[in-house]
C-alpha cells in the first residue's frame, strides 16, 4: 500500500485487498490505522512510525515492525511490515510491504515454548549442567551445579570456566577444549584422557563424571557438559577393592585348602595350601577338580576315586552340602583330610559355585 505523510491511504493493490478483505474503494483516503490500528503496549500509534521506520535497513524493522492488521472482518492478523520514503511526481509517499505473518509468529511461539521447556528440564535435572561459550565462559549453570559447587548461577554467568577447576589441571583443561573443539566427535567422554575433578567453592577438589557436547548454532558455538559427583561412588570402589584384597589375602594363606568350583566340578580358584596337594606344573584353573593329580594318589583306583568326587560335586551343585574323609600320600606318609562341599547360590537361590574346604585331620 501507499500512504501520504499525514498517514491517508492513497492506494493499494490487489495482494491488499485479498490479506486484509477491503476493496479498494473501502480504504482509499481513510487513514492508515482502519488497517494497522494503534498497538497495545506501544506509544507511538502506526502514523508516527512512518517517519521514523522509512530510513531504517531492513534488518532493524524486522526486529521491531510486527504489527498486528486488523481484516475487515474484524479478525486480527499478526503481519510483517517493512516501509520505504519516496516520491510521486512531487508528493512525498510512503511505500508499506505488508505480509501475513501468522505462520512464522506460531513458529516463534512453538520454538519458544519448547525452549522454555528445555530450559526447565536442564534447570531441574538431576545431573549438574554447565554449557560454555566458545571463549570458556559459563552461560548456564543448572541447580543442580549450584549444589554440586556450591555457587549460586548469577555468581558464575559470565565468568571463566576454570574458577570450576582445580587449579593444577586449568592449563590442560583448556587444551582439552580446544582439542574436542577442532575434532570431528560431536560428544565426548572427559574421563577418556584422564580424571576428571571439580572445585567447589570452598576450594575442595572432587573427582567427576563428565560428558561433554558442542553444538553449533545461529553462528555460535557452544559447549555444554554434563557432570555427576562420584566421590561416594569412588569411596564404595575402594571399599570394595579393599574388602576384595583382604578377602584374597585370607584365601591365599589359609593353612586349609581351598577350591572355588563350577556346578559341573571345573576349578576357579584354587589357594595355596590347595596348590601344595597337587604335583602338577600345570594351570588347574579350568581343569575338572577329579583330574588334577593328587599326592600319592591315582584318582581311577585310591581311596578319593573320581566317581565319588564327581557326585559329591553333583550333590554340593544341587544345594546340598557335602562332606566327604579322603586320605592323601605324602612323603610316603598318609595324609588324611576331611573334605566339605559347599554350595554358593546367588539372589535367585540358584547355585553358581561349589566350596571346597579341605582341612588336614592329623
């Protein structure tokens, strides 16, 4: 449409009439706001933006020129406006491009519900969250990184990762960036390279579980990390680790003898004093218990034939627990022992291992 300064409509053309329902007749010579009535919440009423607005790139009006139509019906319309000054003859007029602009404002609608949506679910998730700008500086920081730290969010905004950082890894930190920066991965395990440890705000160091994404958007590259605390789980490991080492210590120096088999009789573990009954160099890991050579003792015709060992091993794996006297041959001396059979089931009640004890009645 065209418009003169006083904001009088002096035409427009048939795109016009078919968006907004006028004839031409109907708006010709009314003023302007019959189409763009005054907007709510803005001073200036659409005849003082004329001016103003003409002179300006196209890029500055799409930032502020949507405006909301008013169809004859009476039906209210979201529309794009862009305005030019020019002249005819020698009137000065206003040339104003108006288009529908419903789509794109639903658009904007449904891509800021779902950013608020994101937003929300990052603020509240269990994981603490921190994304980064392409300079290393913070610009998210979740809940849930506020009481991993022990910052507040706007203390953070804007500050330089490494105030999160111990300060004898900031250095290689940064490299490390800068490398998953220029690599083609689009995530990253941080613990792949090394730990992982975190500073809080009192300056204690903990160790972490970090992935790492970048994403490049509108331009921008940003980085954003996801981060768990795994000081009690670490704490659990090495208890753990602990109890298994001393769990093995009194398993490999027990004066008896000791064999953890499968239900079908093959060993798993065998301790020393187990070891010293036997006069093979060969691994019994994986042998059938029956078939390891004995002291002094032929399996097929001694006192500890294969069969009955094969079904006291039947017995212990069905879940009863066995127990059996068999008598060895040392140094041309008999060496009895009293053998037990035990079966270790798991949650299930279903029998995973054999026990073995052998202990020497002198």
């Amino acid at each position: 449409m065209v418009a003169a300064p006083d904001g009088l409509i002096t035409f427009v053309n048939a795109a016009t009439e078919t968006l907004l329902g006028y004839g031409a007749g109907e708006v010709v010579g009314k003023a302007i706001t019959v189409l763009v009535p005054p907007q709510p919440g803005r001073r200036a009423d659409p005849v003082k933006w004329l001016a103003r607005w003409a002179a300006e790139p196209d890029l500055e009006q799409s930032r502020f020129l949507d405006l909301t139509a008013r169809r004859r019906d009476g039906r209210e319309m979201p529309v794009e406006v862009r305005v030019r000054e020019g002249r005819i003859g020698d009137r000065q007029r206003y040339f104003i491009t108006v288009r529908d602009n419903t789509a794109r404002r639903q658009e904007q609608v449904a891509l800021k519900d779902s950013n608020l949506r994101a937003a929300r679910i990052l603020m509240v998730a269990e994981d603490a969250i921190v994304s980064i700008d392409a300079d290393q500086r913070i610009i998210l920081f979740n809940l849930a990184a506020e009481q991993m730290f022990g910052y507040r969010a706007e203390e953070v905004l804007g500050q330089p990762l490494t105030m999160l950082i111990p300060p004898q890894a900031r250095a290689t930190h940064t490299g490390y960036v800068e490398s998953f920066r220029d690599s083609k991965q689009a995530s990253r395990m941080m613990s792949e390279r090394s730990e992982v440890r975190g500073c809080r705000r009192s300056g204690e160091s903990f160790p972490l579980e970090a992935t790492i994404t970048k994403v490049m958007a509108a331009g921008a590259l940003t980085y954003t990390a996801h981060l768990r605390d795994v000081t009690e789980r670490n704490r659990a490991r090495d208890k753990l680790q602990e109890s298994e080492r001393r769990v093995r210590a009194v398993f490999d120096h027990a004066a008896e003898a000791i064999a953890l088999l499968t239900p079908d009789g093959a060993i798993v573990e065998i301790n020393r004093a187990g070891e010293a009954l036997t006069t093979s160099d060969h691994p019994l890991i994986g042998a059938p218990l029956w078939e390891a050579p004995w002291l002094g003792v032929d399996l097929a015709v001694g006192p500890m034939a294969a069969e009955g060992l094969q079904a006291a091993i039947r017995a212990a794996a069905s879940g009863k627990a066995t127990q059996m006297a068999v008598e060895l041959v040392k140094d041309g001396k008999p060496l009895p022992i009293d053998v037990r059979l035990t079966p270790i089931a798991d949650a299930d009640g279903r029998v995973v291992y054999v026990l073995v004890e052998g202990r020497f009645d002198p």
